[in-house]
C-alpha cells in the first residue's frame, strides 16, 4: 500500500467514513509465491448492469464482471495467487478478509474480489427488485465498478476475499446516499488501466469502454 493511501484511509477511519478490514494491508514480493504459480484461465466474464437503487448509487454505465473459476488454486497460501495476478495487472492487493453483511459501496475507486476460499451468497446492487443475489465460490472474481452497493448473505466458515483497487484510490465505503457533487465525482472515477487478470489485453477494457 502506498503512502498515499496509508493517508487517506486513515482520514477515513478518524471521520468514520471508512470501517476497518483486517487483517490489514498486504505486501507482496513482485514474483510469484515460492513454488506457486497463480494460474489465470481466460474466461469471458458475465456481465450485471444495474440501476440506481434508492441511496446506492451503482454505476448505470458500467457493468459488474463476473469471472466463474478463473483462478486455478493450489499450494498452501492460495490467496498469495490472486494478490500476485492483481499486482502484476495494476491492481495492488489491499486486504484479505470476508465482506460485510450489510449493504456499501465504495464512492471513489473500482473494486475486484478475488475468491480465495469457500464460497458465498451475495447480494449486488442493493436490495430487490434492483438488486440481485450472486454465489460465489473459492476460485471466482468480481469487479465492482465504483459506486456498486453489495453485501454478504451468507458464507461457509473457510470463506475469504482478497481485496484489491487501482493505485492511490480513495477506499472508503459509504452507507449514505451521494450528493450531486459527489455523485459527478463518482462519474470521474479513474478508468483502471488493465484488467485485474489478464492486463491491458483482458475483457475489462473492452466491456467498460463500450458501456
């Protein structure tokens, strides 16, 4: 995690504006995990649009992708795989952990979850009828286009996410609907440069920009 981003997630915490995720911060070496390579299948993602929905937002022009089993896991640490794939495509990892029960959204950066363990019931897009329930399952990963409301239904006891945003983003979750400057800043989310899984050549670049 850069300093940056040191810096304003603990402004977000002292405002209240952001709950903690722990463990926290993760650092990675720039090869692959001793004797462990992140083996990335080249699916075609699915993709979910969805409408503002009461006080979250979602993201009306761009899509939430779905990518089924598109990591192979294996070894003993089969999060360091996904956290070496996001890094290696432009995403730093930022945190392992679970995902909250109630409904957020991050205002100010994309997301991708990468599924390192058991699987889950999500709900993406804020409640019905907007809304939509999603299993996820250890292997799977999701990118969350700015301003997309989810939470967790349920989840096995071996479930775990890797979190991971594009470098020096704000991210903050929010429970409160945006105001209107805070809704054109969302619009101004920085582009993500690549693909968290198959770089600059990967589907995110092509369904995002033809959204």
């Amino acid at each position: 995690m850069t300093n940056t981003k040191r810096r304003r997630m603990s402004a977000a915490l002292a405002a209240g504006a952001l709950l903690p995720v722990a463990p926290a911060a993760v650092s990675r070496p720039a090869g692959d995990p001793p004797g462990e390579t992140a083996s990335v299948h080249p699916v075609q993602p699915e993709t979910l649009s969805f409408e503002p929905n009461g006080w979250i937002p979602n993201n009306p022009r761009l899509p939430v992708l779905v990518y089924r089993s598109a990591v192979q896991l294996s070894g003993s640490d089969p999060a360091a795989l996904f956290e070496h794939a996001f890094a290696r495509n432009g995403w730093p990892p930022v945190w392992r952990n679970g995902i909250y029960d109630f409904h957020h959204f991050h205002p100010a950066t994309h997301e991708v979850l990468g599924f390192a363990g058991g699987r889950a019931r999500l709900v993406l897009g804020g409640p019905a009828p907007i809304g939509r329930e999603v299993t996820v399952n250890a292997g799977d990963v999701v990118v969350l286009p700015a301003g997309t409301g989810h939470c967790k239904l349920e989840a096995s006891a071996d479930f775990l996410v890797v979190g991971a945003y594009p470098p020096d983003e704000d991210i903050g979750i929010s429970r409160v609907g945006l105001s209107a400057a805070q809704w054109q800043a969302m619009q101004q989310v920085v582009f993500p440069a690549s693909d968290p899984l198959s770089g600059r050549e990967g589907p995110l670049a092509r369904l995002w920009r033809a959204a």
